[in-house]
C-alpha cells in the first residue's frame, strides 16, 4: 500500500473522529470541564482526560485563540458581597 493512500485512510478516520465542528471526545470533555470549573490545573484537567498538561494547555490556547472560549467570569456569591437581591425588569417599548 503506497503512502499516499495510507495517509488518505488515516485523514478520513481523524475526520470520522471529530463531530461537524471540528470538536473531537476529548475537545468536548476538556470543554465540559473547563465549563465545571475553570480554575482546574492543566495537570488536573490533564488527568481527567488522558493528556499531559502542556497538551491541554495548547488546547486550550487553540479554543481561546479561535474563539471558542470567548471569556473567563467569575460566579460570585451574593450574600457574600452584600448584594442578595435579584431582581427581573421587563421594559415593553411599543408605540
């Protein structure tokens, strides 16, 4: 079998691999963890998917460099910032 066609094979297996946005297991993994909590380690993050911490961490890069991840924010907690009231307004702008 020549080069070019293993290689061929090889491409059309790492495609089958990823979904229709270029997302493979581990990307939607490592992305659910980051969701969770996203102040975990690399090494951490590392562990729970199978990779060593650079590999996730130049993930990571590639998901905040395309935009996948568009921003870190920070949940604070109400009570604790003296502000533990919610409130919803509905502004209705006909006529």
């Amino acid at each position: 079998m020549s080069f070019c066609k293993i290689r061929k094979i090889s491409n059309e297996v790492q495609m089958t691999l990823k979904d229709n946005q270029g997302l493979d297991a581990i990307d939607r993994k490592l992305l659910g963890l980051l969701c969770e909590d996203a102040e975990q380690s690399y090494a951490t993050l590392g562990d729970k998917v199978g990779l060593s911490a650079p590999a996730v961490h130049e993930r990571v890069k590639r998901y905040k460099a395309t935009g996948r991840i568009s921003s870190v924010t920070a949940q604070l907690d109400p009570t604790m910032t003296g502000k533990p009231f919610l409130a919803f307004l509905h502004v209705d702008t006909t006529g």
